[in-house]
C-alpha cells in the first residue's frame, strides 16, 4: 500500500465517478485530500461522505481557479499530488457543431484543465505528481466526438510540454486515458436498467477484456501515477480501455 501521510491532494470534479473514487482511494492511503466541483451542494455531500475537504470551483472559470489555487495555499500550503479530473462530454457532427457546445466542452477539458496546471504550478511541491485524466478517443476518434476528442488530445499535449518544463524541479505529469467505465452517468439521464444493460452489452462487444472498466480502475493508477513506484515516469499517457484501440 502507498503512504500518502501528509500529502496533500487535490482533485478537481470529485463528487462522483472517478474523481469521487480517488478522493477514497488517497484519503484510504492516508492523504489530506481536497475535492472541487461546481455544485455546492454535491461537493458539500461528497466531502461530507469521504471526510475530505470540499472547494466549490468552476473549472470552466479562470477566477474560479485562481480562487481555488490561493484557498489551498492558504489553507493547506503547498500540494503534492494534482489530478486534473473535472471534463464534460458530448456528441455532435462537424456539420451540425455549434459553438456553443465546442465551447462549453473546450471551456471545461481544454482550456479550464490547462489554466489550473498554470496556476497551480507556483504551489506545487517539487517532486510532486499532476495527472491529467484523459481518454482513449484522443487515439481513436469516432464520428460525432470530433469536440471531446480533439480536447484530449490537445490535453494529451500539454501534458507532455509541462513534462518536460516542470522535469527540472522533478515534479512528474502525466495523463490516464481510460475507455469505457461504469459511472452514474447512465443513470443520471435517467434510462432504466434494461436499456443501459443493452447499451453496455454492444459496448462490451467492442472491448477485447469483454468488461467495462470501473472508476477504482483509474483511481488505483492515479494513486500509482502518484506514489514513489512511478517516480521515474513522465510524460506518459496510460489507456486504461480493455484493448478498445487495438481492435
């Protein structure tokens, strides 16, 4: 088991899926852990139910994460493990785009994850961990993900410029690119089970693992990509889907 005693971490959209689920596995590993969203009152609820810190921050608006940036420094000083969690996703042709969802989706997994690289840079801890959370359709885009995909793979980008620019003070990043993963999202639209049933069946036929994924998946390789086992890792994006991209 990884000792995270007296780090501090800090994920960004943890009140459910994958950033709920490594807010538990850091704090289960002895971190000092301070979860962000945008909804006060499911943030309040999720930080409440793992005992960790709740910050309500928009990571779609700069102040917010200048904001949020100068809270955990005073609060908690410096932060040793960053996981850049928070995205949005959604569906559209090139034809029928709008700007307003190229926006909304840009705002959120391009423009908001880089701006809270940048200003949480000055509070990292040398020697610290930022991981960036991905996904496989920055590898294999589809048709009608052309917006998502293109965000991820410009994150996948700056996750190796900042590699390389953070490398002199040993301070590590790298991304995780998980494929198909079971989250609340299903139920949130609210579909009934025989539906979403279906629909992970015809999804599971195009991995080769034949399984979906699963949100403690991705935080147990977050919590690797942040304990000294991987201190010599960099700039490293890690697809977590199955073998999706290979088939």
């Amino acid at each position: 088991m990884n000792d995270f005693k007296n780090k501090v971490a800090v994920i960004t959209g943890g009140n459910s899926g994958i950033g709920y689920a490594t807010a538990k596995q850091l704090k289960e590993q002895g971190a000092t852990v301070i979860i962000t969203g945008r909804r006060k009152e499911a943030i309040a609820k999720a930080a409440s139910d793992l005992g960790v810190t709740s910050i309500v921050a928009d990571q779609s608006n700069i102040g917010d994460i200048e904001n949020l940036a100068l809270k955990v420094k005073d609060d908690f000083g410096k932060v040793d493990i960053l996981f850049i969690n928070a995205g949005i996703a959604g569906l559209g042709k090139i034809e029928q785009a709008t700007e307003a969802l190229f926006d909304s989706i840009m705002n959120v997994n391009f423009k908001g994850a880089y701006f809270t690289l940048s200003k949480f840079i000055p509070i990292l801890k040398d020697d610290a961990s930022v991981v960036f959370l991905s996904s496989n359709t920055a590898s294999m885009p589809g048709p009608g993900s052309s917006i998502y995909s293109s965000s991820k793979t410009a994150l996948n980008s700056v996750m190796r410029s900042a590699a390389l620019e953070l490398a002199p003070r040993k301070i590590r990043v790298n991304s995780v690119s998980p494929g198909p993963t079971e989250t609340e999202v299903m139920n949130k639209v609210g579909l009934d089970k025989e539906t979403i049933k279906t629909i992970m069946d015809v999804v599971v036929d195009k991995i080769p693992l034949q399984q979906m994924g699963t949100s403690e998946d991705v935080a147990k390789m977050v919590a690797y990509l942040s304990s000294d086992a991987s201190k010599f890792i960099t700039g490293a994006d890690f697809i977590m889907d199955g073998g999706m991209v290979l088939a």
